[in-house]
C-alpha cells in the first residue's frame, strides 16, 4: 500500500511538481490550496508525511503545523516545511512549531525523494 502524502501550497505549478515527483517514486499525494485545505484534508483520511509551504493565503504553514501537532493522529507524523524562506529565524520557529525539516524552493526532484524515503520510507 503507497504511503500518502498532503502536499499543501498556494501554488498550482508546485503542487503539480510535488505531485508529479512523488507519485512518480510510487507514493499518493494529496493536494491542498492553503493550510485551511491541508488541515481539513488531513482530518479526513490517513496521512503519512505532510509537505507544507510556509507563505500562503488563510492559514501560514508554521499555523498549520501547530494545528496538526495539536491532533493526536499527527503528534509524531514527519513534517516537512518546502519553502522559499530559509533563514535561520524562520527554521528556529519552523522547529519551534514542530517542523520535521526543511527544504528551500525551488527544490530538485531527486533531492526531495531521498528526503521523503527517509523520513516515511
């Protein structure tokens, strides 16, 4: 059984390339608009890792990891910020709400492979 992954970005063409790249390495992949979407998708089905973007409309990526943090079924679910924001400021708060790790957009396909099989498999 594939492992699903949310992927949560306000822009259409990089949740395209998420979702190519991953359904690609064999893995379902679930999209979202903004966090709003991501965090009412991942209350309805069984996700295994979420990929979020820091900057988007009605809900930021730092609020919804916290808001996924606060649900039991994610206390421990890897959480991967996929973002253009890589300074040290932003990471220490990406962390601070429970950020699994951090990747800087625009990001390479094979690169972010190796880091979802790490994390999930």
């Amino acid at each position: 059984m594939a492992k699903t992954i949310l992927a949560v970005d306000d822009s259409a063409s990089i949740r395209q390339m998420v979702s190519f790249t991953l359904k690609s390495a064999g893995y379902e992949v679930v999209e979202a608009v903004d966090g709003q979407d991501g965090l009412d998708k991942a209350k309805t089905r069984n996700i295994h890792l979420v990929l979020t973007d820091q900057n988007m409309p009605r809900m930021d990526g730092l609020t919804l990891i916290k808001n996924l943090r606060a649900l039991p079924q994610y206390a421990s679910s890897p959480i991967l910020m996929l973002t253009t924001e890589s300074s040290d400021a932003m990471k220490s708060q990406g962390r601070a709400a429970g950020a699994t790790g951090w990747l800087v957009k625009p990001f390479d396909p094979q690169k972010l492979i190796e880091v979802v099989r790490k994390v999930i498999g």
